[in-house]
C-alpha cells in the first residue's frame, strides 16, 4: 500500500508537466525536432520518475529535465530548463 502511494504522490506531481509538455507541440511549417526520455521506479525504497525533453522549431529552442522521488523520508525534487525564442518575421 506504501508503494502504491508513492506512486500516486509522484504521478499526482508530474501530470501538470506532461499536460504542459503537451501543450508545446503546435502545427507550424519549418524545422521541428523533438528530443524526449523519461523512466520511473517504484519498489520498497521509494518511487521516483524522471525526464529529458528537448526540442528546436521555428520560434526558438527549449530544454527541460527533471526527477521527484518520493521515500519514508519525503518527496524531493530538481528542475532545470532553459530555452531562446526568436521572431522570424
């Protein structure tokens, strides 16, 4: 039961991400390129997820990684992004 719980902790806290990842994908002529790995564990240490996205289109370029693990001791986590946009017009 613990580990299902650390499981829902870390999807209930990685679902806005993926919806907002989501949200990037847009129907624009020109370069597109997409770069994206994830991977989650859970077992009798804890559960945890994390991810690498990365991605170049007509208005700019974008990173993004992050992991949460969730153990008896708490929920912890690190986010790192970066990212440029440009105006082609």
């Amino acid at each position: 039961m613990r580990a299902f719980k650390r499981v829902l902790t870390v999807a209930a806290l990685t679902a806005p991400l993926v919806i907002g990842c989501a949200g990037l994908a847009s129907a624009q002529e020109g370069l597109n390129a997409d770069f994206g790995k994830g991977a989650f564990v859970a077992n009798q240490n804890g559960a945890g997820v994390g991810a690498l996205e990365s991605s170049v289109s007509p208005d700019g370029i974008a990173h993004a990684e992050f992991f949460i693990w969730a153990d008896e001791n708490g929920v912890s986590g690190s986010f790192v992004g970066s990212g440029a946009s440009w105006n082609n017009s």
